[in-house]
C-alpha cells in the first residue's frame, strides 16, 4: 500500500480549463522515493474513501510532489483537493502502480493520454527530459482533448519538441473547429500517422477505460505492438481478453 504520508499544500493554481496543479511538500516522511508513472492513494476527511491520482512530477523533485487534479463537483476526492488552500495538510499513501517507466531498455515510446491523463505522462516525460534520456530513442506523445485550452502544457511541449529532433508533440481535438492541428479521435490520429510494426515500442497510456482499451487494440492489432510492452493501470490487454 506503499508508505503513510503527510504532506502539505505549498502551491494550489489553475493551469488549464478545469484543471487544478497541487505542489505538495512532504512532511512525514520527508522523503519518499517512487518511479515516474506511479501514484498515490488519498485518504478523503470524513469519508472511508480513497481517490487514486497519478504523481504529475519527476522523482528527481526529492521532498515534494505534484498532482494534477480534474474539477469534478460529484467526485468526493476532487471536491476535497479544489478546497484546499496553502498551508494545509493532507494524507496518502505512495507509491502505487506496477506501470511505470520501465528503464530495462530503450525501446522506443509512445505516450499516449486524454485530457486529466496527461497527469501520468507528465511525470514520465519531465522525468526523461532531466535526465537527458529524450535523444536516445524516438518517443511520440499523443494528446487527445475536446478543446485546446484543455490541452496540458503545449507550450513546454513543444518546445521540447523543437529542442530534440526524436521526440514528437501531437495534440488531437475532438470537439474544435477553428484548430489548425489534428483532429477527431486520438486513435484515428495513431492509426495515420505511427508505422506499422512497433514490436519493439513500448506504450504508456492513461484516460478514460473506453479510451486506453481502444487505443490498446489499435496498437495491438494493427501496429504489432506486444501487450507486454503495453503500460497502463486501468487495463492489462494481456488478460483483459482472457
């Protein structure tokens, strides 16, 4: 259940269209190591709940984290997280999640991610990017979202991208028509644009169920993708089928 901590609210800012980024400064214990791609399990006051948000910083930031939250007014951990202010306190465990960035090779990555997802990617790219690990392999980052002001940090996004040749920014929206980029489903936007065999890629992706399955299946039965190099915490395509 990973270790129980206490933490405390330093930074609380809206970063895009209902998107929340909390910096939490860790208390007790000071310190937690975890691997980009984990994430934590909130205990929610006056409840028996637990709501589970992905780590949205690099382990390299030794003493704090960072999540970021999507408003949802019925959701009890959301409500709880949008009503914290600075200086207050909060209680989870971490860290959680086998789907992490697997740092045994250096295949190849497609990172793929919808809306509030891009939380779990975050990490992942941040964490490549500060340990100058996005000039070894071709890496594509998919993000899927209705509109463009839900689109999580295009601009550090692309300016990644113009700095290191190897690794591609591709946001796709859904839902805008005065949008000069890709658009339709993120899986359309897959299917055109990556090569046909991706056996030796590996993929991280993280959004709604209906999204990360289809995108699983898209990988798998059209890229050669092998589901053992398919990385998320909401579906295993190895025994999803079974």
């Amino acid at each position: 259940m990973g270790a129980s901590c206490t933490g405390e609210v330093v930074l609380s800012e809206m970063i895009s269209k209902g998107i929340l980024l909390l910096r939490i400064k860790l208390l007790e214990p000071q310190s937690v190591a975890f691997k980009a791609g984990q994430y934590i399990a909130l205990s929610v006051p006056n409840t028996k709940k637990q709501s589970y948000y992905s780590i949205a910083s690099s382990p390299n930031r030794d003493g704090e984290i960072e999540l970021l939250i999507k408003e949802d007014v019925t959701g009890a951990g959301s409500s709880y997280l949008f009503s914290l202010q600075v200086g207050d306190s909060l209680h989870f465990n971490m860290p959680l999640g086998t789907a992490f960035l697997q740092e045994d090779n250096e295949h190849n990555i497609i990172f793929v991610a919808g809306a509030s997802g891009a939380s779990y990617i975050r990490s992942m790219i941040h964490y490549l990017d500060e340990t100058k690990q996005l000039t070894k392999r071709d890496i594509y980052y998919f993000l899927g979202a209705r509109e463009a002001d839900e689109l999580l940090e295009p601009e550090f996004m692309h300016q990644l991208a113009e700095k290191h040749s190897r690794f591609h920014f591709i946001p796709a929206l859904s839902e805008q028509e005065d949008w000069d980029g890709h658009t339709g489903l993120v899986t359309d936007v897959i299917q055109k644009i990556m090569p046909e065999n991706m056996v030796q890629w590996d993929v991280y992706c993280a959004g709604s169920f209906p999204m990360v399955k289809a995108v699983a299946e898209t990988l798998i039965e059209h890229k050669n993708i092998q589901p053992s190099r398919f990385f998320s915490d909401l579906y295993t395509p190895e025994t999803k089928e079974a």
